[in-house]
C-alpha cells in the first residue's frame, strides 16, 4: 500500500474513534440508561427461560411419578405384598 494511502486510512480511523469517544462521553446518563435498558432486557428474557424450564421439570417429575404409581401397583390398583417383603427393616416406607 502506498504510504498516502495509509496515512489517509489512519487519519479516519483516529478521527472517526474520536467522534465516538467524545459522543459518549457528552451523554454518559445516556449510556448508562442504555447498559440499564440491556440488562432488564436480559433479566426479562432469563425469568422467562427460567419459567419455561420450570414447567418443563415439573412435567417431568409428574410424569416419573405416575410411572412409578403404576410400577408399585398391582392390575386391581393395589400395592403389591412383594414389594414390602423385599425392603430391609431400616428402610423407610
């Protein structure tokens, strides 16, 4: 690259940095409100993903229970005798 060619591209760039620089630091309540605005935005968004995920969970667990309701119990809806003779004397019921 011819060396005026360089010259001009960094001159742009120092120039165009400084025009931003200097604009943000005119309205630093602006960019603060923006920062702000950004991570409400992302507070939103989390609490939804949390609900969602939590309702998905719940389904599942619900789901698993049933599951295991219909594994213990027997065809007539009755807990089965075989159940309970397997257990040792420490565990709980």
């Amino acid at each position: 690259m011819d060396s005026n060619i360089k010259s001009a591209l960094t001159f742009g760039v120092g120039f165009v940095g400084g025009w931003a620089a200097r604009s943000l630091s005119d309205s630093p309540q602006s960019v603060g409100v923006k920062l702000l605005e950004i991570a409400m935005t992302a507070k939103e968004r989390v609490s939804r993903w949390a609900a969602v995920e939590g309702e998905r969970l719940e389904d599942m667990l619900a789901e698993a229970r049933s599951r295991v309701e219909l594994d213990i119990s027997g065809p007539n809806g009755a807990t089965s005798g075989s159940e309970h003779e397997a257990r040792t004397p420490n565990e709980e019921a």
